[in-house]
C-alpha cells in the first residue's frame, strides 16, 4: 500500500486490520457485513472499567423502562429538593424564635438593670436625705438645748459672788 506524503506505517496496520475484521465478521447465512457494528447509543458502564462514583446510576439498556427510571429518578430528586426547603424553613422559623426569646431575655435585663439603678438611686436619695435630716435634727436639737438650758453659761452661786468681788 502507497499513501501520500501524510499517511504513516501505522495508519497503514489499522486500516490492514479494519479491513480482515470486516472480511471475519460474517453471518451464519455466509454473507459479509459491510458496516461495523454500532457503539450503544447509551452509555454503558458494564464495559468500562473505571470506577464510578456514588452519585452513579445504572439505567436500563431498553429505552422504555430508562424512561421509567428516569421519571423516578427525577421524582426522587423532586422530593429530596422539596425536604431540603422545608428543612431549611424550619430552621429558619427555629432561628427566628430564638432570636425573639434572645430579644425578649436582654429587655428584660435591661428593665431589670434599669430598677436596680433607680433603685440604688432612691436609697441613695434617702440616706442623703435622713442624714440631712438627722443633722438638722442634731442642729435643732442642740440650739434648742442651748436656748433652754444655758449650759454655756456659769451660774453664779451665792458663795462665788461674794468672793469674786
């Protein structure tokens, strides 16, 4: 076999080969076929060697019941999509009440904090104001005393003017 300036040995085997494959590949009736067997239209992972991953599926080779798989396949999928969003709402609703009881628990401590400010405020306010009291208390008492009793004053007793002057 010549070929032209692009052609190689090796394309010259292969075609060598295509050529005694179709001359072997013959019918019970004696008749050679001309048209090499057609690949599967479908993938078909019996004939691969590889490994597959778990998300893999294996399909039926009749086109009616792939159909079918199909269709549950998608119905499953549908199902799993509609689990995924009330899932999800449901956490959501769970984070929306926890943020609510988050909210009601810190207003409560602030009114609770509030009070006791007011409340230290108020005693506050009153022992300024009974000490304040207490010492105008202890200022009247004292001028009252003072006024009324004379203690300040030495009281002259008959004896002590006679000599004194």
């Amino acid at each position: 076999m010549v070929f032209g300036q692009g052609g190689s040995e090796m394309e010259a085997k292969r075609l060598a080969w295509e050529a005694n494959a179709r001359a072997e590949m013959m019918t019970s009736s004696g008749q050679i076929i001309k048209e090499p067997l057609k690949p599967p239209t479908h993938f078909d992972s019996t004939r691969e060697i590889r490994t597959l991953g778990t998300g893999f599926y294996q399909f039926s080779s009749e086109e009616n019941e792939r159909q079918k798989q199909q269709e549950e396949l998608k119905s499953a999928r549908d199902a799993t999509l509609k689990e995924r969003r009330k899932a999800e709402r449901v956490k959501e609703e769970r984070k929306e009440r926890i943020d609510e009881r988050r909210r009601m628990v810190l207003e409560k401590m602030e009114r609770v904090k509030r009070k006791r400010v007011e409340g230290q405020a108020e005693n506050f306010l009153k022992n300024i104001l009974s000490a304040t009291s207490s010492a105008e208390k202890a200022d009247d008492d004292e001028a009252h005393s003072s006024v009324n009793d004379n203690s300040d004053t030495p009281t002259s007793t008959p004896r002590e003017s006679f000599y004194s002057g």
